[in-house]
C-alpha cells in the first residue's frame, strides 16, 4: 500500500528491455512513463521517440541511470547480478515471466499496480479471455482429427523448433494448431528433418524466413519430400513479432495463426 | 688428390650484427678422415651445418666436387652426401627399419617402394650398426645410443661418397664407440671422406688423419694429430695447461696438469 | 587390425542407414517400397552419411598432417586458426543479412575466410634460421587469437536470435549440408588424401625434423608447404561443410597411429577411413541419443572419443613396456 501512495505523488518513471513489456505499457495508456527502451523494442511508432538504454538482456548501466527510472522491467537479463547493482541507485529491477498466457495475465496486473491504472489492467485482461473464448467457441466445431499438425520452425540451420514450454505451443493450441514440437518439455530445442519427415506436419510455420529461402528448400533433398512444402502450405507471411513476442498482440497473432490453419485460401499460394 | 668439398671465404652469423664466421676457408680431400675440435662455441656445429647446406652462408662459396652445393638438387646433393646430425628425437612410433629406410630417400622413386639393392643396403647399415636385432623396435623408445647408431645407419643406407658427422660417439659405450671409429676407418679405406666434429680429441687423434682445431670461428691451425696435439696450441683454443703424452700405438694423449685444477680449490 | 577396417565401414554404413527416428530394417534396404516418403528418408541418410565421412575423414587426415608437420602431438586442423577465421565469416555472413538470402552464404564465407586466415599464417611463418613449422605454429595461433577476439566482439553486438545462429554454427551440424557443397568436399578431401599420401615418403622424413629431412634429399620448406596448404584446404572444406566439429582430428590421427604404425604412405588413407568410421558412428549416436531432438555430434565425439583414447594409449602402452 505503501508504494501505491507514492506513485500517486508522482507519475512513475519505467525502462524496458523488453519488446512485449514495451508493448504492454502502451496498451495501458502509460506510454509517457517509459523513458528508456531496449534497441528491439519497436511498436508502436511512438515507442521510436523513447531512447535507447541497452539491447534485449542487456542494460548500459550509465545510460539507464541518466533516465532515471524508478523501475526496471525485464524478462531476461544476461547477468543477473545487475540487479543489486541497480538497487544501489534507487532503481528496482522487475523479472517478468513470458512463458504461457498466465504469465502474460500477471505481468499486466503487476504492471497495472505499478503504473497505476489497475482498472485498464482488469480490462485488458477482460478483453483477452472475451477474445480467446471466441476463438474457443469457433473452434469447439471442429473435432481434434481435422485440427493441422504444426512445424514453427524457429531456424533452419540447424533446424530448431518450439517445445512445450514455450508460450508460442500455448498460441498454437489456442489457434487449433497441434504443435508437433510438444513432445519435448523445453521452450526451443534442435530436431531433425528425418523427424520431421516422420510426423509430416500439416502446415510449417517460418515466420521471418525470406522467399528466397523457402523456394530454396522447396527443392532441397528431404524438404521437398515433406507434405507441407508439396501442398504449398508453408507460411513465411505471418508477423515474427506477432509470434515470437508474448504481448497484447499476441491475440492477433492466434487470430492470424487461426486464418492460417482453417483458411485455406489465404495460405502462401 | 681432387678435393671432395672445397669452402672458399665463408661468412655467416644468425642475425645481421652477429658474426660467427669470416673469411672462412677449408677443403676435404677426397678419402680423407678430418675431425673438427675445438672448444664450446667456436663454431663446429654451425660450419657442418653450412657445409650440408642446411644454412647458407652470407658470402662466400661451397663446392661439392665441381658444383656449387646451392646448384646441386636435394636429391644429387643426398647421394654424394651423407650427414649425422647430433640429436633427433620424435614422437612418432616409427620402427627402427622404417627410420633406416628413409635414407634410400634420395635413392629411389619418391612413389615407388623398396628394391633388391635398397633393402640389401638397409641390411648392411643395420649390420654394420649393430641394429640388426633391434629393426622392429620403435624409435621412439631407444636409448640414445640405439639412437645414434640407427641415425648413423640410415645415413650409411644413404651410400654417401662423404660423411659428416655431428658429435657421432657422445651417447655411445666405448664398445660402441670404438666399433664406429673402427667402421669410418673401413669405410674410408673403401673410399669413403669422413668429417667428424667431436669433443673427444684423443679419439680423433687416434683416427683421423688430419686435425682442424677452431676457435672464435678461425681456423687455429690444422694438420696430423701430433702436429696439432701439442702443450702450447691446447692451452691457446682452451686456455688449460696439459701435458702431451705419447700412447703405446704412437697416438697423442693428454694428461691434465693437476695442479690447475688444485688452484681452483 | 586390417580385417576389421571393412567390418565397422559395413557396420556403420548399414547402422547409418536404418538407424534414426524410425527405425528401417537392414534386409529391407535392397528393396525399398517405391513411395516417395521412404526415398527421401534414405537420400536423407545417405547424404548425411557421406557427410559425416567426408568430415571426420577430412578432419583425421588433416591432424596426422598437422601432427606430423608441427611436429605437435597436440597440433589438431583447428590450431592454425583456421577454425577461428571460419567463425568469424560465418558470423559476417550471418550478422550481414547474408544468410536470410541463401543457404550458400554462411559456408561460402566461412570458406573464405578460412582461406585467408591461413594464408595469412603461411605468410606470417616465414622467418630465418629457425624452423619454418615452429614459426608456423606460433603465427597460426596468433591469427586464431586475433580472429576470436573479432569475434567476441561481433558476438558481444549481436541480438539473441543471431547470436543462436552463430553459436549453433560452432557448435557443428551434419544435416545443413547442400548437395553441390557436399560434393566440393568430397573432392577436396578425396584429392588431398591421394596428394599426401604420394608425399608420404616425405612426410616420413618431415616427422624427423626439417634438417634431416633436408640431408637424406628432400626439400623441406616444399614439402611443409604442400603437406600445410593440403590440410588446410581439407580442414576449411570440412568446417564450412558442417561447422566446427572437435576431438576427431587430434584423437583419431594418434589412434591410428598407434594400430597401424607411423608409415605416412598408408597413414593418411588410414587416417580418412578411420576418422569417417568415427564421426558416422558418433553421428548415429547423436541421432537417437533423445527422442526428436538432436545432441551437437561434437559434444558425443568428446565423450566417446575421450575414453577410447585414453584405452588406446594405455593399451598400446602397456604391451611396449
């Protein structure tokens, strides 16, 4: 209760090293409270003016204390011993978990708390479940058999994909995707493309891959082979940031990955 | 008598200010026996070196027969030249035989393998070393001495018209030692030029036929083993006093004064 | 000693073919059924096979090289740098962008630069007097610390999902081969092999020390030469073919020297069928270590070939004695 009195004295000062935190804090309204950014953040336009104070992870510590935040809001930092170090100056470090929806619910309230605008917080939230039953709802028509095996391939070489600890398992299956990277309880890991071979995905997802690359491997020994690329259903249109980031747009991304999968016309022709 | 190497106005040294060498001239005739003395520094190691070759001199020429050696292929060169260099190691498990072997380098086809007279030549050499027993043993693993003398036989299975060697007797017994002085003698009776640099004088003396006493790079003076075994020219390249003694087959000996070292105590 | 050579090659190209994610069996592979699917499945692992040999072949033959020229029981194809300066044009090609535009720009410029890493240590080795190998050894591994310190830097700038790539590139990979690439690699390995040994002879002497080398009638500074460019064409075709793979050119070249004997003029065919046995062995391991995921082959090539060198040495070392 003590803090929530301070932060009325005075609007709060934040610096993000996030992209998806970045994201959050406009969706909430409190744009002008973040005052410093990482060199990834980039949406929406606005977050441009805000300047830079570090990379995803990694903070310049002299820059961070010429902005003078009162906190700091991270969900990696490469050298954890940052923290204490920030403390020194006043500024407290925040660790926000991103790994399921869940996370993402509690990463608003916290941010609603600290910035002040709980009841934008609730609402955010609020219209996110309302969105996700929706999708919900539309999908209960569909029985689990006609549901697309999925591939995200995060990189080709070597090959790497998502697991099951990854927020991005969580979209698919909100999408009505089944991801066949699920097998594996870790956020990203190597697999092979005889494995790949052997599950034949439905559709595989290479957001952030160029054309070029993906007619390259249309004709590649074994890529070729792979259904998905026959069939031409390999998308490499979808936003990465719409499915590599967990923020208040990764709604549209499920929406995005759910035209996808049940769409068939706007797959990559 | 037609010299087999002829150096003429030799100068060298291992960087541009150092010099080891100036002005430095010696001739082998063909058949001989020369030894190399002198004390520690005076340049033995790097003159055999520069006459193998190995190193070039800043000025100066070395003939070998009627050629330049610089002009000569490695391979001419290998033929008419055979050379013992004082320590080789490795870690490579090659056998006695093989490392003998590698001296018909210069002998056949670099392709092709070993034939009837290659592998005659490579028996004698491990006979006359007294190898013979040890040809599958792995070099690696040899005492110095086996060492030395499987070097020296390969050398020798180089069927050299000269030989140089470096330092041939330091790890050999002196059942060993004398059976190799005894086997240059032999070799040089069939025709063979052997040069050795060594620091056991009286055993020069007792073989070779000419004496080449160093110091600083200069030849001191050089001549028969008496003529250079005296008192006077001891004391001028190692600064010791000895005594001369003469052996009962006429060889020079020397007998340290006593006195000198006494003094030191 | 000999006899087995042919059984592990059988025995690991049959593994390599029916062992994997699913499993084929061997009687079945003189007749495939005639789908699609099960041709893409054996081209897949045939491709990744010949990869495998080609690269631990290529590395092993390159470490008896490098061994024997550095005179060096610690000289493996990565101590002249070639390795770092691969790296750092591989972390060019991806940092530049180059990479998203095709498959070919990584390994293209790791090639590059590895070439040039070692011609600038050919370069900078070459001193009087002293030894050309030492002079060698010692430049080489300046230019690896310079390269790695470039690198370090570049890695220091870079996002996460670059620095993935980058770290995923070192860490070495069987799979990302292309065909054409594949079949550079062959050559360079297959023609390196056959020059080295037809220089074997010299290789013998080479091992002895250049100055007798240079008496019993070869050339040193050329054979050094042809014995290093070889070797280090092989090693920067097999890095830009498949990464950095470690243990298999220092392990496998002691290993064979031990079996088979020192004579280079076989050593170095040894040395190529050897190292292949090795690496496709490790690779198939890597395949079915997890379900679905893969093991980096050059985390098992260390955990293998440790152990199994350590029982050669001992082996061998024990019946000398």
């Amino acid at each position: 209760m003590g803090f929530n009195a301070l932060a009325k004295e005075k609007t709060v000062r934040i610096a993000s090293l996030s992209p998806n935190l970045s994201e959050l804090i406009f969706a909430l309204g409190k744009g002008s409270s973040l005052v410093g950014r990482s060199s990834v953040c980039d949406f929406p336009d606005s977050v441009r003016k805000v300047p830079v104070v570090g990379k995803f992870g990694v903070p310049q510590i002299e820059k961070i204390i010429m902005v003078k935040p009162d906190y700091l809001v991270v969900t990696a930092l490469k050298d954890r011993s940052m923290a204490t170090r920030f403390r020194r100056f006043g500024i407290k470090v925040l660790f926000f978990n991103s790994a399921s929806f869940c996370d993402y619910y509690n990463n608003v309230k916290v941010l609603g708390n600290i910035l002040n605008c709980r009841k934008k917080a609730e609402l955010l939230i609020s219209r996110t479940k309302k969105q996700l039953k929706k999708i919900k709802l539309q999908l209960n028509a569909i029985s689990l058999k006609e549901r697309p095996k999925v591939f995200v391939a995060v990189q080709v070489s070597p090959l790497m994909t998502v697991g099951r600890s990854s927020f991005i398992n969580n979209m698919i299956t909100y999408a009505g995707g089944i991801n066949i990277g699920a097998v594996k309880r870790v956020s990203y890991y190597r697999c092979s493309l005889e494995w790949l071979l052997k599950e034949q995905p439905d559709i595989i997802l290479m957001s952030g891959c160029s054309d070029c690359l993906v007619s390259q491997l249309m004709n590649k020994k074994g890529w070729k082979n792979l259904m998905a690329f026959k069939n031409k259903k390999v998308n490499n249109r979808m936003k990465p940031e719409l499915l590599f980031r967990l923020g208040p747009r990764s709604v549209e991304g499920i929406e995005a990955l759910y035209q996808i999968f049940y769409e068939k016309e706007k797959v990559r022709q | 008598m037609p010299e087999i190497m002829n150096a003429q106005n030799l100068k060298f040294g291992y960087s541009r200010e150092n010099t080891v060498l100036e002005d430095f001239s010696f001739k082998v005739k063909n058949s001989e026996f020369v030894g190399l003395i002198g004390p520690n520094g005076s340049g033995k190691t790097t003159i055999l070196k520069l006459l193998s070759g190995y190193l070039s001199p800043k000025a100066g020429d070395i003939f070998l027969g009627k050629q330049k050696i610089n002009l000569l292929s490695s391979r001419q060169r290998a033929r008419i030249l055979g050379v013992v260099p004082q320590v080789i190691s490795t870690t490579m498990p090659f056998t006695v035989k093989q490392v003998v072997e590698m001296g018909r380098t210069a002998r056949i086809s670099p392709f092709l393998p070993l034939r009837g007279h290659d592998h005659e030549a490579v028996c004698s050499a491990m006979n006359e070393m007294d190898v013979f027993e040890i040809k599958n043993s792995l070099f690696s693993q040899l005492s110095g001495g086996e060492r030395q003398r499987t070097i020296i036989a390969a050398a020798l299975a180089q069927e050299p018209e000269m030989l140089l060697l470096d330092e041939p007797t330091s790890s050999l017994d002196l059942g060993h030692k004398l059976q190799l002085m005894g086997l240059l003698k032999g070799l040089q009776a069939r025709g063979m030029t052997v040069m050795a640099v060594s620091h056991d004088i009286e055993l020069m003396a007792k073989y070779c036929d000419r004496l080449v006493l160093l110091k600083n790079g200069k030849v001191l003076a050089s001549g028969a083993p008496p003529e250079i075994i005296t008192p006077e020219l001891i004391k001028e390249a190692y600064g010791c006093e000895v005594n001369v003694i003469v052996g009962i087959n006429g060889e020079p000996l020397i007998s340290a004064e006593i006195k000198a070292a006494e003094i030191k105590y | 000693m000999f006899v087995i050579l042919p059984v592990l090659l059988i025995a690991v190209v049959v593994g390599g073919l029916c062992i994997g994610v699913t499993w084929i069996n061997p009687l079945e592979l003189f007749n495939i059924p005639d789908d699609d699917l099960s041709h893409a499945l054996i081209g897949l692992r045939i491709s990744r096979i010949t990869t495998a040999f080609t690269v631990g072949g290529a590395l092993a033959v390159a470490g008896a090289a490098y061994q024997t020229v550095l005179r060096n029981p610690l000289a493996e194809p990565y101590i002249l740098g070639i390795s770092g300066g691969a790296s750092l044009g591989a972390a060019i090609a991806i940092i530049s962008g180059l990479s998203a535009c095709t498959m070919l720009a990584v390994p293209g410029m790791a090639f590059v630069f590895a070439i040039l890493a070692m011609a600038l240590v050919l370069l900078m080795g070459r001193g009087r007097f002293s030894e050309y190998s030492e002079n060698v050894l010692l430049s080489g591994v300046i230019v690896g610390a310079v390269c790695s310190s470039i690198l370090m830097f570049i890695i220091s700038t870079l996002n996460h999902y670059e620095l993935n790539s980058v770290t995923w590139w070192m860490l070495g990979n069987l799979q990302a081969a292309d065909n054409s690439l594949l079949n550079i690699a062959i050559a360079v390995t297959v023609i390196g092999t056959l020059l080295l040994t037809l220089n074997g002879r010299q290789a013998n002497l080479i091992s002895l020390g250049e100055e007798m080398a240079y008496n019993m009638g070869t050339v040193p500074f050329r054979v050094v030469m042809i014995l290093l460019c070889t070797a280090s064409l092989m090693t920067a075709a097999s890095v830009s073919l498949a990464g950095i793979i470690s243990f298999v050119g220092l392990l496998v070249p002691h290993a064979t020297r031990r079996i088979f004997g020192a004579d280079h003029r076989r050593l170095f065919i040894l040395n190529l069928i050897c190292g292949g046995i090795f690496l496709t062995a490790c690779d198939i391991i890597s395949r079915v270590l997890l379900e679905a995921q893969e093991v980096p082959v050059g985390v098992i090539t260390a955990l293998i070939g440790g152990p199994f060198f350590i029982w050669i040495l001992n082996r061998k070392g024990r019946r000398n004695a």
